[in-house]
C-alpha cells in the first residue's frame, strides 16, 4: 500500500471529509511520534504497540571477497513492538 492508499483508507476509516484532511492528520501522528523519539521518549498505545528509540552500537567488519573493512558509529534508531491487539488481529486476518 502506497502513501495515498493509505490516506484514503484513513479518510474512510475515519470519516475524513476530505484527504487533505486525513493527510493532515497522518501528518500530526508520525510528527509527534518523531518529536518524542527524539526527546527520548516512548510512545505507547495500548492494544496497538509501542514507539521507542535505543542506541545500536556501531561494528566493524570486513566486506566479502574484498580486504576492505568497514566501521559504523553509535546510533539512535527507531523501534517498535506491536501490541497485542494488533498481533491477535493481524493473526486472525489469515
């Protein structure tokens, strides 16, 4: 599903006059949503799941067939852990 799939199916689910208004609102959700993260705080929604940020420490390794090596930093990198109420739904759409 594309962007403006699903903005249509926000605006039908939720009884959007229009898509500009549904994407309006998309826009506002995954906007707090990064403002949080970036305050380091998490986001849950009970039934749904939960947005959160952890520190991935960085590596080093070597790529394949080549003697070149490669070195990453430490990093904040987004998560999230669905719910069980999605989980139960996703399941039973089988």
């Amino acid at each position: 599903m594309n962007k403006a799939q699903f903005v249509e199916l926000v605006q039908a689910s939720g009884k959007y006059k229009t898509k500009v208004e549904a994407e309006a609102a998309i826009r506002a959700f995954t906007d707090a949503v990064a403002s949080a993260l970036v305050n380091k705080e998490d986001v849950s929604l009970v039934g749904f799941g939960s947005f959160g940020a952890s520190l991935q420490k960085g590596k080093s390794g070597k790529v394949p067939g080549t003697d070149k090596s490669y070195s990453t930093k430490d990093k904040m990198v987004p998560k999230f852990k669905a719910g069980k109420g999605l989980k139960d739904r996703v399941a039973a759409g089988k």
